[in-house]
C-alpha cells in the first residue's frame, strides 16, 4: 500500500474547509429568507392621551391693576403765634383723637393780650352806655326846645363813635382769644402724629409758620390707579347696557390685596373717576375708598387691585397647562371626531380660581388634550382617556 503524500492531504483538508463555510454561508442565506417573510412593520398603537371638556360655568369680569395707597388727610402742624415751645404733650407715632392738645407754646404773654383786650372792651361797653344816655336827653331836650339841634347832633356823633369803638374792641377780644387759642395746637382729626421736629424751649413762629410735626388720617384710606383705555370702553359699553350713570359707577365695589397676601381680603367702594384720559398715557385715574380701621393699609404701599364690573353665566375655562403658544399666539390641541389631534386657535382671557377663561375658539363639546401635550402632536391619531377639569379651591378674598 502506497503512503499518502503530505501535501495531498493539506489541500484535501483546505478543500473540505471552504466548502464547510460555503454550506453555513448558503444556510445563513436561506434562515434569513425565512425571517423576511415573517417580521412585518407593525405600527404602535396610538397614545394614551388625557382629554376634558372645559368646565362651563359663571365668572366675574374684573379691571385689574396695581395702585397705591395714599391718605384722605395728611397737615403739617405748624406754630401761628410767636414763642417758646414749651410742652410737647404726646408720644411720637400715637394715634390721637381730634381735638387732642400737642403742643404748647408760651401761653402767657397771649393771656395777658387777651385780658388787655377785654378790659377795653369793657370801658367802650361803658362809654356806649353813657353815650346813649346822654342822647336820649338831648333829644327831649330838643323836643321842649330847651337846647339846640346842634347839641343834639354833637351827641348823636358821640355815640355812634362810642358804638364804633364798642365793635373795633370787640373785634381786638376775638383777634386775641384766636392768638391765645394758637398757643394750643391741637390734632384737627383723627389720625397718626409723626415725631416732633421741634425741641422744647425753641422760638417757633418767628417770620413765618414753624413746622411742628405732621398728622396723618388712616381710616379710611385712599388708593389710586389707573385704567388703560381699552378696559375704559369695555366699562363704558357695560354700563351703557345696564343703564348705570356715573354715579352709579362710584358705587362700584373695589378689591385690594397686599404684595404679601392671598387673594383680595380688603374691600370698599370707587370714590373717584377723572373726567379725562390722560392723552400722554392713554389711560384714566381712579381712585377708591377702602376701610381702614385696624390700619393695615400704611400711604404709599403698591397694592394689587381688581374691580368687577360685570358677570358671564356661561365662560369656558381650561386649566393654563393645556395651553401651548407659537408665533401664531395660543392654541389648544384638540382630539376631533375621528380621535385625531387638532391644533386649536383661541383667545385667552383672565384667570378665574385657577382656570385660565378662553374667549374664542373652543366650544362646550370640544375634547381638550388636558396631559401628555409633549407625545402628541397635531395630526397624529390618538387613544383619548376622558377626564374632568379638577376646579382648585375657591381662592380667599
């Protein structure tokens, strides 16, 4: 038997080896085939999308806008009479009823004016009474013929200087119980003092008034704003609907609320509307009055304020999260008929308790997409899931 030669046995070898991977590559070939018959594209299902109709229901319209307090009464207290202040007769930053002594100023030498004062008109009291007396003699004098008429007239002129110095004494007692009452000076209303500006023992009143200190009114109180022209005509055409006239406007009921507060806890009434716009600005002034018993409300706070004018029965109202804006301006996506997604166009009103009121554009029926507005998009097919629009508490005044 002849021996196998080496290189016989290599290339046999290597022959078996590519025609081993030639069958695994056609093998390959054929399980893909199978596979491609099999796996067809199967679209995903269409997204579980949550969907509301807007709550319908009665809202209050407001004008609203942001004001400040300011006080009905605000005088500086002032020295009128010349002097040495002598007694300060309050604690600064109290609150004092009207009629309160403050200040005192060197009360003597105007009591002494005023003593002075009455004794004259004492004396020309005296002299008008022998004047008259003596008139009336010389007229049944003149009457039996017993003296002349020009006696009788120099007495008629005796007295009437006698009743012209009566009255001119008269006028000096008043002038000097007014200056005696100056030395006093008293709170004009209720209200806050500020701090003293002036020490005991200075001359005040010297050449002109001599600031005191200041009082200030607190309840109530005064708040200004302004109104834009726009919602002007809105209230203009309201009450022009309802027949009111402008005093009826003043009855208004007018809403405050701090910076720092919850809603709109103070109320009062409109106190003032300007006759004309401000033609630079466009809009009008306004002014309310609001109670202010417990002093809450300090002059010169920035408050925010909302006066309601007028009421919807039935507004549309959507949570502001279903809100989407563009170029275009704000639109909601709606799912039609067909439960495919629609990109509405609306008009977007106040707020009202947490909901956003929708002017136009939406209807009672419509779906609105309230969650999950990031896995949709207009166009696109979806599974709506309907809810209801949770309403948030009702907000404190």
């Amino acid at each position: 038997m002849t021996a196998a030669n080496p290189a016989d046995l290599t290339q046999s070898r290597g022959t078996w080896k590519r025609s081993g991977w030639a069958m695994a590559a056609a093998a390959a070939v054929v399980a893909l085939a199978g596979c491609e018959d099999k796996n067809t594209f199967v679209a995903p299902p269409p997204p579980k999308v949550d969907v509301a109709t807007p709550v319908q229901r009665p809202i209050t319209r407001y004008v609203e806008a942001t004001g400040n307090t300011a006080p009905i009464k605000s005088v500086d207290l002032v020295a009128r009479v010349q002097g040495f202040l002598q007694t300060i007769d309050y604690t600064d930053g109290t609150f004092v009823k009207q009629g309160t002594q403050l200040f005192t100023i060197e009360p003597e030498t105007y009591k002494l004016k005023l003593d002075q004062a009455q004794a004259a008109e004492t004396g020309a009291q005296a002299s008008l009474r022998q004047a008259e007396a003596d008139f009336k003699r010389q007229s049944d004098l003149v009457q039996r013929q017993a003296v002349s008429q020009a006696t009788l007239d120099t007495s008629t002129s005796t007295r009437d200087n006698a009743q012209a110095n009566l009255q001119q004494a008269q006028a000096n007692t008043k002038l000097a119980e007014v200056n005696y009452g100056y030395t006093k000076v008293t709170a004009p209303f209720d209200g806050i003092v500020s701090a003293h500006m002036i020490s005991i023992g200075e001359l005040v009143g010297v050449s002109s008034p001599t600031q005191l200190a200041t009082i200030v009114a607190m309840d109530p109180i005064y708040v200004n704003f302004t109104v834009n022209e726009q919602d002007v005509l809105r209230i203009r055409a309201e009450a022009a609907r309802r027949g009111l006239t402008a005093a009826d406007l003043k009855q208004f009921p007018i809403e405050i609320g701090l910076q720092t507060e919850t809603g709109y806890p103070h109320e009062g009434k409109l106190d003032y509307v300007a006759p004309t716009l401000n033609s630079s600005t466009g809009t009008l002034a306004v002014r309310g009055l609001v109670p202010n018993d417990k002093r809450v409300l300090l002059p010169g706070y920035f408050v925010r304020v909302r006066v309601p004018f007028t009421q919807e029965k039935d507004a549309l109202l959507v949570p502001d999260t279903a809100l989407g804006s563009d170029q275009g301006g704000r639109y909601l996506l709606v799912a039609n008929k067909d439960n495919v997604v629609e990109q509405r166009k609306v008009q977007t009103g106040p707020v009202d308790n947490g909901l956003r009121v929708i002017e136009s554009g939406l209807t009672p029926g419509d779906r609105v997409v309230i969650s999950g507005l990031l896995r949709v998009i207009p166009g696109q097919k979806i599974d709506p899931q309907q809810t209801k629009i949770e309403q948030p508490q009702a907000s404190s005044k």
